[in-house]
C-alpha cells in the first residue's frame, strides 16, 4: 500500500515512528516533511498529502500535529479527501466503515506511540462498508460550493 505522510514540527516525532512501523508492515512511503523540531506552517505539509491522495498518487495519507485538528481541517479542504481525527481504534474503524476517510489525522499530544501503531492498524484493515453509507459519502464528494 502506498501511504503519504506529513507533519508539523510538533507532530515530527510520532510521524517518525509511524514511518518505521509502515515501513517494517511493507507499506511504501512518501513522506513530505517536515524534518525537524523547528518550528513551521502545518498547512504547508497538510496540503501536500492531501493532494497525493487526491490525485490517486498514494492509497491513504496520514497527517500529524499537536492536536490533529489543524491537519485534519487542512486536509479536508482538498477535494476528493475525507480526513479523520482519530483517538482510538473505535473511531479508526468507523471512520473507514462509515465515511470512508482517506487521510487520518493523529494528535501527537493526545495519542501515544502505541495507540497510534493500534489506530494505524485497525484504520487501514476496515473497509468501506458501503450500502446506506455510500449515498452520504458521495454527498461529500459532489458537493459544489
């Protein structure tokens, strides 16, 4: 599965361990940054998983801040992308079943190393379950401003 990755530099740490743990799964990654500590603009990191996922270069994207709020938001704003906070395996699961979500959003500060490898798991193996889901979701996806 190929799978794109992005943080902020408060995200940097967990989008790190991520990448290790994909990466030992065979997963292929693309990670776009950034790579340090110092301080930086999320939307410039956000919008370029976003947009890989949108253009069908990477199955999935994952996006990392303190609070995965300002990368989910950034993320939604491509269209063709249904991000997902996720701060657990319940929510991992629903998100894929329910809203088929196509970028997950982590919070570095809410979610430890563990929980995020139990979220990643669970997230990318539930599919989308379709049927009374599929009308909702194609809403999403053919809303026009």
């Amino acid at each position: 599965m190929k799978i794109s990755l992005g943080a902020d530099h408060r995200g940097y740490e967990l989008k790190g361990k991520i990448k290790k743990y994909l990466t030992q799964l065979g997963h292929e990654m693309t990670d776009f940054g950034t790579n340090s500590t110092e301080s930086v603009d999320y939307p410039d990191f956000g919008f370029k998983v976003a947009e890989s996922v949108a253009r069908g270069e990477a199955d999935f994207g994952v996006v990392v801040c303190l609070t995965g709020n300002g990368m989910n938001i950034v993320a939604n704003k491509v269209k063709g992308v249904r991000s997902a906070l996720c701060l657990n395996e319940e929510m991992a699961m629903l998100t894929r079943a329910h809203n088929n979500a196509n970028v997950l959003a982590l919070a570095s500060n809410f979610v430890s190393e563990e929980m995020a490898k139990k979220i990643l798991d669970v997230w990318l193996a539930t599919d989308f379950e379709g049927g009374r889901h599929k009308p909702r979701v194609d809403k999403i996806n053919n809303y026009q401003p």
